[in-house]
C-alpha cells in the first residue's frame, strides 16, 4: 500500500514510542498480547498470538477479538499525524470477517486513506499466518485536548 500523498506531518517520537517493548501496556491490548511492530508515515503493523483463551468452543477466535484489534489498530494508525494532546475515538467502522482464526498469529495493517484536522478514514487488512482472514474500514474523529476546568 502507498501512504496517501496529503498527511499531516509525521511525529519520529510517536512512532518509536509505539515501538519500545520496554514501555508497558495496559488494558484490553495488554490481555489480548498486541505488539506494535512497525510504524511508518500512515501506516502501522499490529501482531497478536494466537491465544487459546480468545477462542470460542469451535476452536475459532472470536470475531469480537479480530474486530477490537481493528479498531485498535484503527485509531493507533492516526496519533503519529495527531497534535499532542489530540486523541482519536471511534465513530465507526466495519469488519469482513472471511477465515476462521485457530492458531499462529494474527496481524493487523492499518493504512490512512484519508485524513483532515478533524477525521481520518483507516483501512484494515488482516491476515492469519500471511493468509487474509479479515478487513475493516472505519473513520474516527480527531478530538481537540479539553480545556482544563476552572477553579471555582
């Protein structure tokens, strides 16, 4: 994929904090394993094993894990173009789920299409051991920082 030609500029330091393993993670990418491993000017590669917790009794990982993987990597994708204090949220986005998932590891490409001071459109294309297995697309708000609350 070819980064589109009119992105905001592109941040060196965001882009290799996402990459340091010795910063810690927390929350939903830190139980589901993800691991960011490639940052580039409008794209960004996220890995995740293959977990036996995340499968359902078919021996299949659920289309909720493959789904918040993308919008993971849907708004993560945005924040090396993004002003600090910036933050992406998730208007929508949707998922093709087109293999079923039961062992290896999965990863996610997430690829800007579009992005202005306000939105950004993101494509997903996700592949199982090299095969595809899901793509998304979804469009996030940029979000301007709040302003701090007066003393009362």
């Amino acid at each position: 994929m070819v980064p589109p030609p009119r992105l905001p500029p592109f941040d060196e330091e965001v882009a290799r904090r996402f990459l340091d393993t010795s910063v810690p993670t927390s929350g939903l990418p830190e139980f589901l394993g993800l691991r960011t491993v490639l940052v580039e000017p409008g794209r960004i590669c996220i890995e995740m094993p293959v977990d036996p917790k995340l499968l359902t009794r078919f021996g299949n990982m659920h289309g909720g894990v493959l789904s918040a993987l993308c919008d993971h990597a849907l708004g993560l994708v945005c924040y090396p173009h993004m002003q600090a204090g910036q933050w992406a949220a998730t208007t929508e986005f949707k998922v093709n789920l087109l293999a079923p998932v039961t062992s290896g590891t999965v990863t996610a490409e997430a690829q800007l299409i579009a992005m202005t001071r306000s939105t950004a459109v993101v494509r997903i294309d996700v592949t199982n051991d090299g095969r595809p297995c899901a793509v998304a697309q979804g469009t996030v708000l940029i979000m301007q920082p709040r302003p701090p609350k007066a003393a009362t």
